[in-house]
C-alpha cells in the first residue's frame, strides 16, 4: 500500500473545502480564535518506521486535549490499577467540559479524557513530582525531538478557565483532588498547551500501535495491557460526545483536541495525525475527522 500517496490524496481532496466547511476554531480561548482555519496537515508513521505526511504537517499546533493520552500514560505508568480509584472509564456522552455528571456521580470523573477526568489525572502526577517535566522529557523521548509548551497558550487557558476552575473546585469539595487547586490547574493549562506538529505526535504516540513499545527505542513505554486500555479508552472515550459517532464512521482509537487534531491507532500497523483548526459542535475537528473517513475508506485499516 502505497501511504504517501493515500495521505497526498487525502491533502488534495480536502484542501479545497478550508474555509467553506462550515466548522470554526476554538473561541472559548483567545489564543486559539486567532489561528488561521485554513490549514490542513496530516501525517503517520508506521509500526516499521515508515512515514508518510502532507499539507501542514510540520506546522506546530496546540495539541489540547490530545495531552490527556500522554498525561494518562504517565500516570498508568506509576499508578497503574490504583489511577481508577478516584476516575471512571465510562464514556460521558456529554460536552467535554460538561458540570453535570460530576454533581450526581460524586466528584468522580466519568473517564481520564474528560476535563474533569483530565484535572484528576494532573492531580495525580502533581502528588507525584514535577508533573509537566515528566510529561516534557516523556514526549521529547517519544519523537526524538524537544518539545515545548506555548506560554501564550497557557496564559489564555488561566486567563479564561472559567469551567475548568469550577470542575476543579468542585472535585477538591468531594475530596477528588489531593492538591491545591491552583496548582493543579496550573499543570493542566499547561499541559493543554504544548505544541507539537502532526508528524511529531504520529510518532510521539508510535507506542499505542507497538503493544507499548517505544517507537524509537522499542523499550517499553506501557505493558502491552496498559495499552490496550489506553486504545480503549481512545475509542469510547477519545472523542467526547462524539465518540459513537467516532467508531461507526471511522473505527479506530481516537483523542482529538480543541486545536483541531486527531491522533489514531491502527493497532500492530501505524499511528496518524491529521490537524485542521476548525471545530464541529462537539469539539472535534470538522476537516479532520473526514480524513480520517477518507483514510480507512481508502486502506481498509479499521479495528472491526
Ligand atoms: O480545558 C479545555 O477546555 C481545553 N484546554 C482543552 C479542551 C479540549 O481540547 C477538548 N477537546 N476536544
């Protein structure tokens, strides 16, 4: 299968449509309203070390939400099954940023992709060290390359976190959050806030397609266990309300992110990136999620 040329044309069907899809950047952070929506990038690279990229895959974006996977690895890492005490693993079928389960289900996260699963999650590494020097060397070991947080970014996200303070709050009232609420939402924004390029979080992520197996090295990242829960999590989580919808269309462990990308695992072959800045309702990139349909229309890959 020629991979270069499915991605080239993936680049030169959707190109075409930037700016008239209809979807619309982030607004909710002043930082991300002022990216250009006309950007598309994609780019994988595969279980041998084959890669493959188009469009604006070398342009850094804010990888958002997407850091939750790699927050949510560091923490399996040191935690492993005692991480579930205090975060559930049960889709929410509700806005990534949604109040209300948290009220009903007693300050416990329906699952670590949520903001609210996401904070849990950074308070967990909080009590374990310098979370985000961990969650930096992490990623700069995965690709290879040091990565860096956008400040300006981060600045937005404190400046306007205006749920995430209340879903923190509100989880510390039920003695969800061990540390203070500042910092721990500090570590959050931040980690929000990281900027990668598609081709660097196609092969920061390699290790969700190789059983846990770090994609440059091959010593292990995760268990190949802890993996498997992590691409399930992916699927039934990954893509917020979205996420049915996700695996009827497209059929692979998926995260997405406000700043509009979208990693996936075709487990045992390849890991992709596809990143476009405009949003649908639900948080996800528009363009990206149709390349990702062109993509498995085009190679077959799927988990079913
Ligand atoms: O906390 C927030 O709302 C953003 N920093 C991250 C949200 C996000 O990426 C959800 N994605 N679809």
């Amino acid at each position: 299968m020629d991979l270069q040329l499915i991605l080239d044309q993936i680049n030169s069907e959707l190109r075409p449509l930037l700016g008239t899809s209809g979807g619309k950047v982030a607004s909710y952070i002043p930082a991300l309203a002022r990216v250009s929506p006309l950007q598309f990038g994609i780019a994988l690279r595969t279980c041998e070390g084959e890669v493959a990229q188009a469009g604006d895959s070398a342009v850094p974006f804010s990888i958002q939400s997407m850091s939750k996977m790699f927050s949510l690895t560091l923490a399996i890492r040191s935690l492993d099954e005692a991480l579930w005490d205090r975060i559930g693993r049960e889709p929410s079928g509700s806005p990534f940023n949604s109040l209300v389960q948290l009220e009903t289900e007693r300050g416990i996260p329906r699952n670590p992709f949520i903001n609210a699963g996401a904070i849990a999650v950074a308070d967990r590494l909080v009590s374990l060290g310098d979370a985000n020097v961990e969650l930096l060397a992490l990623l700069g070991r995965l690709c290879g390359e040091p990565i860096r947080i956008d400040a300006e970014v981060a600045q937005s996200e404190a400046d306007t976190g205006f749920r995430n303070t209340a879903l923190a709050n509100f989880m510390k009232g039920f003695g969800t959050l061990d540390n203070d609420v500042a910092t721990v939402l500090d570590v959050y924004f931040q980690q929000c806030a990281i900027a990668m390029t598609c081709e660097q979080v196609a092969c920061a992520a390699g290790y969700l397609c190789r059983d846990g197996r770090h994609p440059l090295a091959g010593v292990p990242v995760l268990s190949s266990a802890q993996t498997r829960r992590v691409n399930a999590l992916m699927l039934t989580c990954g893509t917020y309300d979205a996420a049915g919808e996700f695996a009827f269309r497209i059929g692979l462990p998926c995260k997405s992110g406000v700043g509009g990308g979208i990693v996936a695992v075709v487990p045992d072959r390849l890991t992709l990136c596809v990143w476009s800045p405009a949003l649908d309702a639900t948080g996800n990139s528009l363009l990206g999620r149709q390349a990702l349909e062109l993509f498995v229309a085009k190679t077959g890959l799927s988990v079913f």
